[in-house]
C-alpha cells in the first residue's frame, strides 16, 4: 500500500485497514487461547495434565488455521472498506476544490436553466404523445371493426353465388367496362 494513501487513510477513518485486521487477529488468538485454556481446566485431572499441557500449543495452532482463511477474506473486505476513494477530499484539501470564476458559475446557471426548459418542453411533449395515445387506444376498437367488415366484404365477394349477380348487373346496364 502507498504510504502517502495510508497516511490519508489514517487522517480520514483514524485508523487503517491494517490495525483493524491486526486487532481482529490478535482477538481471535486471545479467544482461541481463553477457550482452550477453560477447555483443559474442565477436563485436566492430574494424569492427564502433562498430555493436555503438551497437546494445547497444536490444537492452538489448528484452531487459528481454521480460522484464518475468513480471517483473510475480512482483512481483504477491511482493505475495501476503509479505504479513501482517491476523488474524497478531507477538510484539510477543501481548498485544493476546483473554483469556478463568476463567468463559469454563470455560465452553469444559464446551461442549467436551459435544461430546466428542455425538461418542461420534453414532459409537455410527453403529455401530448400520451393524450394522443389515449385517442388511438379509443379508436382501436373501430377501427378493428372497421376492418373486420372489409373482410367480410372480400370473403363475401369470393362467394360463387356473386358472379350471377354480376352477370345480372351487368345483364341489366348492358356495360361491358363493368368488370
């Protein structure tokens, strides 16, 4: 880890990831300890006294081994954590903050204000559309039916029985142009 970042680090959380793991570590074997240690005085007898004395240090060890790979996963979730995104100034850095000169903030103002309006352009345009929406939706069933009758039509137009009706309409002007 950068130094320069930890000195940060340490400035804006007041401590670093690295303590924060080292404490958890050393609670972890202080606890591991204290259970074993309670462990062997409710089961030591005096001929197992030795035996237990010898076996502490190993199942100590096993014990922490144990633990040890979420151990790591929360030194790893510690490091992400408390940790300072480059783009976070402290108090201290305020006065490294980009300042705009009168123009600019004007400048923003005014590109502000131009937004503010295009927003209302935009949702005014967006009622209208929705309202004329609205209209069509109404027209759909009509327009279905209106449909639904020039299918009948065509359907109706098909039917063998029209061609002598043809013929007899056509019997009756005498119009040959009539097909």
């Amino acid at each position: 880890m950068d130094l320069n970042h930890s000195t940060y680090t340490m400035e804006f959380f007041n401590f670093t990831p690295e303590q924060i793991s080292a404490e958890r570590d050393h609670l972890v074997k202080s606890l591991i300890k204290r259970a074993v240690d309670l462990t062997v005085k409710k089961i030591e007898s005096p001929a197992t006294s030795e035996v237990l004395a010898q076996q502490k240090d190993t199942v100590m060890r096993l014990m922490q081994e144990g633990c040890q790979s979420k151990l790591d996963q929360l030194s790893e979730m510690d490091k992400e954590i408390f940790n300072v995104p480059p783009h976070v100034l402290l108090i201290k850095d305020f006065e490294l903050e980009k300042q705009f000169s009168s123009e600019e903030e004007e400048a923003r103002a005014a590109r502000l204000e131009e937004l503010k309006e295009r927003y209302r352009e935009n949702m005014a345009t967006l009622a209208e559309l929705e309202a004329e929406e609205k209209k069509y939706t109404a027209l759909q069933p009509h327009i279905e039916r209106e449909l639904e009758m020039h299918q009948r039509l065509y359907d109706a137009c098909d039917y063998p029985g029209f061609k002598n009706i043809y013929e007899f309409a056509n019997h009756l002007f005498g119009d040959a142009d009539f097909q």
